[in-house]
C-alpha cells in the first residue's frame, strides 16, 4: 500500500497546473517580440541563476556531495536542456494540438517506465486514469483526437521524445536522496540545463534587438522565469520526493 498523500500535495501540484495553464498567455507575449530559442535560454538561465540565490539565502550553500554532482547534471540536461529543445521543435514542425497530446503521454510513460524499472508500481485505478485524462486532452485539444501525417512526424517525434525526457527527469528526481531538499534539486538541475540552451540559441540571442522588446514581453518572461520555472518546478520536485513519480505525474495530464 502507499503511503498517504500529504495534505500540501494535491493543492500544490493544482497551483502548478495553473501556472502553467496561464504560462501559454504569458508566453505568447513573449514570443511576438522573442525568438523561441532565446527564450528557451534566457527563461533557464535567468530561473537558474535566481534558484541559486534563493538556495544560498535559504541554506547557505550548494552542499551536495560530489559523488551527486553527475546525476544531478544529466538530470539538468535531459529534464531542462534536451526538453525544451525537443519542445521548440514540435512547436515548429507540428500542430499545437498534436503537440499537447503528445506531451500529455509523459504520466503514462512515467508510469510504463517505472514499472518496468522497478521504480513505481502504478495500479490499475491508476492506469484507467492516466488513459481517461489522455483521451479527454485529446478530444479537447484537437477536436476529434490526434492527426499525423508526414509533414508532421518529424514534430510529432519530438513532442513525443519531449514527453519521455520528462518521464525520465521525474524518475530520477524519484532517485535522488531524499537528504535533498527539493530547492536545492530544483536550483542545481535547472542551471545545469542552461549551457546547452545558451549553445542552440546563441545565434538568436546574438541578433536580439534587446532594446526593442516592450515592457510587456520582459512581464511575460519575468512571470515564466519566477513562476513557471522558479514556484512550479519546486512544487514538482517536492511533490516527486513526498508521493513519489506516479501520483505527481498524473497531473501532467491535467
């Protein structure tokens, strides 16, 4: 049996439902004046940077031993890094629709992978709700279900790799030890995925009209970077260490 779920879980993972439901407004005002890719690296290293001061200020200090710092490292890549690229290239090459649905498969292979690792042990009322909340994403977003084609593949490919390196990323937050505390989770992964966004976006960022971009737009950022990154990934990871991967990732389906 599992154990029960604290009483913060369930409103904290619906607050990260609703930042994140509202990040895509915030979103769309940054991306009329931004290109995607310098988002994607402005929104990481700006996140990272403010989770390392708040982890300074709040514990004093990194402190992770250094027999942690390559987990923690490949996590920040594959969870942040590969993720968001692979993201970026389904928004280019797919349908939204298509895209959304095909993120929204991340608790079910959270689930499938766990099981077949070890890991989680989903159960079957599990399972049926994972499926139903797939089925009802796709029926909303798309209006009849998912369409693929050939014009899409390479898109539709990417959202559903994007999907598994967030399965991938929650497990093995599941993994860390739990002396972690999910700030210093959330701060140390979250830098360790800026370098290689900075590298995929350096020719936008080098051509940015940094002068040019409304108050609106830097708002919108702001919200993503404080918010969508900063409150919603620690909220996740706090989620993953106390209920494990399986009862935190059904909300990625929401």
């Amino acid at each position: 049996m599992s154990a029960p779920r604290p009483s913060w879980a369930t409103p904290a993972m619906l607050t990260v439902v609703a930042i994140w439901a509202c990040n895509f407004i915030a979103m769309r005002w940054v991306l009329d004046e931004v290109p995607l890719l310098a988002v994607g690296a402005l929104r990481f290293l700006a996140a990272g940077i403010l989770l390392l001061v708040v982890l300074r200020v709040a514990e004093g200090g990194v402190g992770v031993p250094r027999a942690l710092w390559g987990r923690i490292f490949i996590l920040g890549v594959i969870g942040n890094s590969v993720y968001q690229t692979l993201f970026m290239v389904a928004l280019h090459r797919t349908t939204v629709g298509n895209t959304a649905i095909l993120l929204a498969t991340s608790p079910l292979q959270t689930a499938l992978l766990g099981a077949a690792t070890g890991m989680e042990k989903p159960n079957r009322n599990l399972v049926i709700g994972l499926l139903l909340a797939l089925l009802g994403a796709g029926l909303v977003v798309s209006n009849g279900g998912l369409s693929v084609d050939r014009a899409t593949l390479i898109g539709d490919l990417a959202a559903l790799g994007a999907a598994s390196c967030w399965a991938i990323f929650t497990l093995g937050v599941r993994r860390l030890p739990t002396d972690l505390s999910p700030l210093k989770v959330t701060a140390l992964t979250t830098i360790a995925g800026a370098p290689l966004l900075l590298l995929v976006a350096a020719g936008d960022l080098a051509t940015l009209r940094w002068g040019a971009v409304s108050l609106l737009a830097w708002g919108g950022l702001a919200y993503s970077v404080v918010l969508s990154i900063g409150v919603a990934y620690l909220l996740w990871n706090a989620s993953v260490l106390a209920v494990g991967a399986n009862r935190t990732a059904i909300f990625n389906s929401y």
